[in-house]
C-alpha cells in the first residue's frame, strides 16, 4: 500500500475528482458536484496558467458551450489523465496539455485541431476606478483588468452549431 504524505492529501482534497458519467465530465470536490460538463455540447477547449501556485489551483481546462457558457475543472483533479484520454477518444483529436510547467499567466487553445495552440484569452487593462483599485496600482499590487476570447475563440464559438 501506497501512503500518501498530508500535502499530497490535501491537494488531492482540494483539488477534487474527475470522472465521467452518461456523456457527461462531473467535478467533485469533497463529495459536491461543483462542475457538470455534457460532452455532446462542448464546441471549444482551452487551458490556462496563472501565478498563484503552488498553494492554491493554478492549472485549468475550460469547456466552452458558448461564448457565456464556460466550465472548468482543475488540472490536479484525481482523474485528469482519463478524462484527457476520454476527451481524446470522444472527439477523435488528441487532448493533451501544452502548458505544463508554466509557473505565470498563460492560456492555450486545445481544441478544435484548427485553432490548437492559440492564445484562448487575451488581458484588457482596465483603469482603476475604485479608492482600492486605485491604492493597488499605486501600491505595485496589481492593475484591474479584463480577459477576452481571442479572436480565434470567437470565430469556433460564433460558427452555427451543427
């Protein structure tokens, strides 16, 4: 038998499960059903990275249904590996990630193969409109921004769904 340290445990716990059910991808964290994804709706696939591991999640897919319809589950979910291996047999493409050990900000397009590799999102700077936005910026702690669907998101995303 196998004995994990606490760390592992607990980033296990915090991080939940993947697992597939009736056409559908569920995320689980401690036993709640946090994420339901119906494979069947899915029509764009992307990852991203941000900066704030190791302690907390920084690695995630995103399920597009539409342009306001979004889902993501962790990438240190238990289950990632199938679930990447499910994707891949399900849409006929290999699923694989292209961001592995990026440690700041990143996004990558996944799937469908025509836009694979692109940037999913693109940073909008926004000017700080709150006293604390405001006391952020002056203090070197961040500038308000906004992310959009790159151009080539939108393009999957505003063809007709079949």
């Amino acid at each position: 038998m196998t004995v994990k340290s606490k760390t592992e445990r607990d980033e296990a716990e915090l991080s939940g499960r993947v697992f597939s059910e009736g056409g559908k991808l569920i995320w689980e964290i401690q036993g709640e059903r946090v994420g339901e994804i119906v494979l069947s709706d899915v029509r764009l696939i992307g990852e991203y990275t941000t900066a704030e591991g190791p302690v907390i999640d920084d690695w995630f897919i995103v399920f597009y249904m539409s342009k306001k319809d979004c889902k993501q589950v962790s990438f240190y979910a238990k289950g990632r590996e199938v679930m990447l291996q499910l994707l891949t047999e399900y849409l006929g493409t290999e699923i694989a990630s292209r961001l592995t050990g990026s440690a700041r900000w990143d996004t990558m397009l996944l799937w469908p193969p025509e836009v694979m590799g692109q940037a999913m999102w693109s940073v909008e700077d926004l000017a700080p409109e709150t006293l604390g936005e405001k006391l952020k910026v002056f203090l070197g702690m961040g500038h308000p921004a906004r992310t959009n669907l790159t151009d080539a998101a939108l393009r999957v995303l505003d063809r007709p769904v079949r």
